[in-house]
C-alpha cells in the first residue's frame, strides 16, 4: 500500500497543480462572463440608439404629413437627425 506524498496525481506537486488548474479555470469563467457582459451592453446600446432614430424620423414624418414644417426643413431635419 502505498500512503502519504506519493498518492493521487504525483504527490504533493500534482495537487498543487490541480488546485492551479481549478484557480484558472475559475478565473477564466470569470473573463469569460465579463466578457459577454460587454458584448451584451455593447448590443443593446445601438438598438436602442438605432429605436431613437427610428422614432425621430417617424415623429418627422408625422410633422411633415400634417403640415407643420415644410419640404425643406423636413430634408433639413432629416439629415441632420441621421
């Protein structure tokens, strides 16, 4: 029988390896949420951004229909909003 240092994965070296092994494949679990966090936040800031423009020009269009401003400030606004 075999007891002690010389057991498992090589001793006592091997199980200081497994602990590295654990400790990085936490950190890296980490990284990788943080990760996609961002992409995330990233995502849903232009859809939001691309919903303001959206709605600018339909509120512009409403404007335009009903008479309140004329061809050229609709145009006007219009590039200046995009």
């Amino acid at each position: 029988m075999m007891y002690g240092w010389n057991t498992g994965m090589g001793g006592f070296g091997g199980g200081l390896l497994s602990i590295l092994i654990i400790i990085g494949a936490i950190v890296g679990i980490v990284f990788l949420v943080q990760w996609l966090i961002s992409i995330n936040k990233q995502s849903s800031e232009r859809s939001s951004e691309n919903e303001t423009q959206q709605s600018a020009e339909e509120i512009l269009k409403q404007r335009y229909a009903r008479g309140e401003i004329t061809r050229e400030e609709f145009q006007k606004i219009l590039e200046e909003i995009k």
